[in-house]
C-alpha cells in the first residue's frame, strides 16, 4: 500500500457541516471568471456591476453565540434542528443533552425513558416491551423502533426539532430510521479516553438518600454525613465498565458508517463547559446557514455548499475559479466587518500551488482583481501592491512566482477606465508605499527569497498602515537559508513571531498521498468565523465523488489530530505520528 500524508506545499495553516458534495455542474457563484485583457464588452460589464450587485455590504448576523447566556437559540426557519448525540458511559452525555434542550429548546428523546413512559402508561407498545423486560430479554428492535418513530411523530418534536440521545445503538437500528426518513441534520460523537471513562465510572457514588451522583475526587460529597451513606452503584466496577465499553465500541463502529458524511467527533475530555461550546457552535452553525437561504432579504448570501469535485482537473473550470474567489471574498469581508485588519488568505488548489507545474499566475491575479474591485464597488481605495526587487549584486532580483506579476496587473481588465489609477492603485510593499487616501491594502504572495526577508519591509507598510485592513495573499513567511551569509540574521525571531501577527481569515489545503499530487485524499477549510473543517475524498459509483465531513477544530488542528480523523483511532490510541502519516510532523514544523 502507498504511504499516505500531506505535503507541504499543500498544507500550511473551521460552520459546519454539508451534508452533500457539490459537483462543478451545480456550481452558480456570483462572480464570474473574466479574461485577463480588456474589452468593451467587459468594461460595459463592470460598470453595471458597480451600480447592480455586487457591492460589500455589512454582515446582518452575528456568528458568535455566548455560551454563558441562559436564552433559548431560536431560529426563524422553516425545518428545526435535528441532532443525534453517541457517547460512551461516563462521557457526559447526559449533560450535554441538558446543556443543548436548555439553549436550543430541541425536544429530548431517550429510548430508556420512552420504554418506562409506555409500560407505565399501559399502552400495546408498553404491555410488549413489559413482557421482554421481565423475562430478562431485550426489547427487540422493531418495538423500539416503533416507539422512537411516534415519539419523532409528535407535535412538539416536529415544531421544536428533536435531540436524539444514544439512538440508533446498531447499523439495523439505522437502517431502519433511515426507511422512515429520520435524518439528523449532525450527529455528534463525544470521545473520551478509555482510562478516563473508567476512572469516571469507578469513582462516582450514589446517595441513596437524594440519588444525587457524587464522584470521590472530581465531585465529592458535602459533608462526612453524606459521605458515610455514599454506595456504589452495581454496574459501577472496573470489570462491569470495561464490559460496557466494549459493548459500546463495537456498537458504535457499526453505525458510525451510517452517519459518517454528518458526524462530528467532539474531545469530551475537557470542562462540560468548554465541551459545550464546541457543541453549541456547531449547532449554531447549522441553525445560522438556514437563516441565510431562507432570508430572502439578506444581502449578503452563504455561497458555499461543499467542495467542488474534480479538483484534479486542470485547468479548473470557470465555475470552479468564480466558486473559491467568492469564498474568499465572503470571508475576507466577514472579518473585516469585525473589526480585523491584519489578514491572510492561504489557498493552495492546484492552479494557485506554486509547488505544481500547473501553477497559473492568471488564477491568482483574477482572485486578487476580484477582492479589489468588490471592495472598490463598495468606495474604498485599495492599493495592490506586488513586492519589488530585493537584495543586492548577485541576489539582486525578485521569486519567480510574481515575475512579470506587475505587468500582468496593468493589462488586466479593471471595467471602467477610471477604475485603475482611483479607486485601485498599483504599488509595491514597505512603508513609502502608504499614502494617506489608501483605505485598504492588498499583498500579492509576499515570500522571503534566498537571502533576502520580506518581512522588515512588510513590518514597515504595516506600521504605516496603523488600523487599515492589510490583506496578504497566498504569502510564504518562513526563512529560507542564507547565501553566503548575506541573509539578514539579527532579530530573526522577533521577524518570525511578527509574521504570526496575521490572523486567518480563509484556508483551503488539498490533502494528497506522500509524495504525489494525485489521488486527492481530504482537504482543509476554514472560513472566517467558523471552525476548521476536515474532509475525506470518497469515491462513489460511476466514477464520482464527494467530500465527507471527518471533523472540526476551533483551531488549525495539528498533526495528531487530522491523524486520529483520517485513521479512526481514539485519542487514547494516537501516538507521535509515524507510519502511514508521519510525514505529518515536518508539514507543520
């Protein structure tokens, strides 16, 4: 089998998810991909772009949501949230599940509480479950299933949407909702180490008193009275537990398949409250992405809806260009509405990875026309600036990438006459650069070159820039080796701790197999304000494909963990990376 890992030309660096890949057939951005050149045709274009729609206009809707407000979330859609919740015993799934019908008002459905509720209530659905129960079998699935689907049936839970707490246990159990039509819109899985859920399972105690839960060091008991009346619950020992995880292992591998393309892994190893957050994001995504397609007044649109396929076909479509400059121009625009001005912008699809041979400079010069002019439509001033030629003698020169860049710039198509030279200006990058009618600036792939650092210059147009936006695009930070001991060397790590000053605000990294550039295993995305999302390439019949969510971080996630995704190990198993992925380890060095 072939080695498995990313590359570091193609990852450098999380809403929620989608449910469906996105075929460049569906593909409808916005903003159009335009030949470079001018034409009449074309300026005749921008002029009514500039009066019609495409304009930046504020976000409406916040994106973040307290955790520490008691509020109910309510959503103004037409289809309420439906969630399922997995979690091993101990894994605070119960609180979560208080936690989430507290903040989002989701109707809790637990099949243990449904069969006490019906053999209490006496009804046919109860009288069958009574007799199983007495004679010590399990209730069988089709009695089950039956409850949970007049539960799902009601009013409330379709008023309200539902949360669906430890249902379905097996792939049957899945199938057989999936017949009836009951899909979650996200099913979280709450993933803890297995010492620490029996460590949880082994130290809890019950007051058979209150039959309030103590845990003898996390949360122990009040009072020595208490204390002295604390028992252990019967399925609360090490051989019962390890017995139960076992079980639960083997049950949830079965319907992980199931609901994979809407599974989210949550590290429940941390504080119920940071747990939540997570939680809570996630749901908030999904809630907040229903609110825009329905909002038929909102005048700024989420475009994204998955991954486009084929991204391995060069040269990209139209469609497929026009899809990404939207993302970007989407999320560039969110973070400055928020008040950001120091951003960057790393996307690597093959034709803006310099590392491959089908690198197209006309790709990134489009992306950067179409941040400028829709920034430009909105009356800013924006400077493009291009670095210029560096060093001295033998090093004199500028990277090959952006040769010839500044020219390009000049004959590209800008729409109307007066644009290029008012509201879009040409420059180059340091603090001289800075004029005081500039509102924002534009950087075209700053990168260091042999011997020379772009980053004093940069610190300097920065500097002068004070609180406007400085936007970087695709730029390559790191030190490169001296030649002959010309390369700057004093301050080295203040100038590498500066280049993290810059907060991103897109990221998109294709995700291929050790040393090649084909098949496409994943990708990464990020997209001011959400989380960082993982995907996994899967092939399906008839030689398509599509991209399934594996999971999200609130930050750019590290070897160890895109390792746990892709390989489906606990975080109890995962160890230093090597093998299949330790190339990992240097991507992120």
């Amino acid at each position: 089998m072939a080695s498995l890992s990313l590359t570091s030309a193609h990852f450098s660096s999380t809403s929620s998810s989608s449910r469906s890949s996105v075929s460049t057939s569906s593909l409808s951005p916005s903003t159009p991909s335009l030949p470079l050149l001018r034409s009449p045709i074309r300026r005749r274009y921008h002029s009514l772009r500039r009066r019609l729609s495409f304009s930046v206009i504020p976000h409406r809707t916040s994106h973040s949501v307290s955790t520490s407000s008691s509020s109910q979330i309510r959503c103004s859609i037409d289809e309420p949230l439906k969630v399922m919740i997995s979690g091993a015993p101990a894994s605070g799934k119960g609180t979560q599940c208080e936690l989430i019908v507290q903040k989002f008002g989701l109707v809790h459905i637990s099949t243990g509480d449904l069969l006490r509720a019906e053999v209490s209530a006496g009804t046919d659905i109860g009288k069958r479950a009574k007799e199983f129960m007495n004679s010590g079998s399990l209730v069988p699935d089709e009695i089950v299933i039956a409850m949970v689907a007049g539960r799902l049936s009601r009013e409330d839970a379709k008023e309200h949407g539902w949360l669906l707490d430890g249902f379905p246990r097996s792939f049957a159990q899945a199938q057989s909702l999936d017949k009836l039509n009951v899909k979650p819109d996200i099913f979280l899985l709450l993933d803890v180490p297995d010492e620490i859920l029996i460590d949880r399972c082994v130290g809890r105690r019950l007051d058979p008193v209150t039959g309030k839960i103590y845990h003898i060091k996390n949360y122990p008991p009040e009072s020595d009275e208490i204390k002295a009346r604390l028992v252990t619950r019967p399925d609360d020992t090490e051989e019962k537990v390890k017995a139960r995880l076992e079980i639960y292992k083997q049950n949830s591998e079965a319907i992980i398949s199931a609901y994979s393309d809407v599974m989210v892994k949550i590290d429940a190893n941390r504080p119920k409250e940071v747990v939540f957050e997570e939680t809570q994001t996630l749901l908030s995504q999904i809630q907040l992405k229903r609110m825009i397609k329905t909002d038929k007044a909102s005048p700024v649109q989420d475009k994204w809806r998955g991954i486009p396929t084929r991204l391995n076909n060069i040269p990209h479509s139209r469609d497929i260009r026009a899809y990404f400059y939207e993302d970007v121009l989407q999320a560039t625009i969110r973070s400055i509405k928020d008040g950001n001005t120091r951003l960057r912008v790393d996307i690597n699809i093959p034709e803006l990875n310099p590392e491959m041979d089908v690198y197209r400079i006309g790709t990134l010069m489009e992306l950067v026309r179409v941040l400028a002019l829709s920034f430009s439509d909105d009356g800013k001033r924006v400077k493009v600036c291009v670095q210029g030629s560096m060093g001295e003698g033998a090093l004199a020169g500028m990277p090959l990438q952006l040769a010839g860049t500044r020219k390009i710039l000049e004959y590209m198509d800008w729409g109307d006459d007066e644009t290029l030279g008012t509201f879009v200006k040409l420059g180059a990058i340091g603090g001289k650069e800075v004029d005081e009618e500039d509102d924002m600036f534009i950087l075209v792939a700053p990168q260091n070159a042999v011997g020379n650092c772009i980053i004093d210059d940069l610190q300097a147009m920065t500097t002068a820039a004070g609180k406007r936006p400085v936007v970087l695009i695709n730029p390559r930070l790191k030190d490169l080796p001296a030649s002959s001991g010309i390369m700057q060397t004093m301050g080295r790590e203040q100038r590498l701790e500066y280049a993290l000053t810059f907060d991103n605000c897109y990221v998109f990294r294709l995700l291929y197999y050790l040393g090649t550039q084909y098949p496409i295993m994943g990708a990464l995305r990020m997209s001011y304000p959400y989380r960082y999302e993982l995907y996994k390439r899967v092939n399906e019949e008839n030689g398509k494909e599509k991209y399934v969510l594996l999971a999200t971080y609130s930050e750019r996630p590290t070897p160890e963990q895109i390792d746990d995704a892709f390989s489906g190990k606990s975080r109890d198993q995962s160890k230093k990376p090597s093998g299949i992925w330790g190339f990992l380890s240097s991507v992120f060095s």
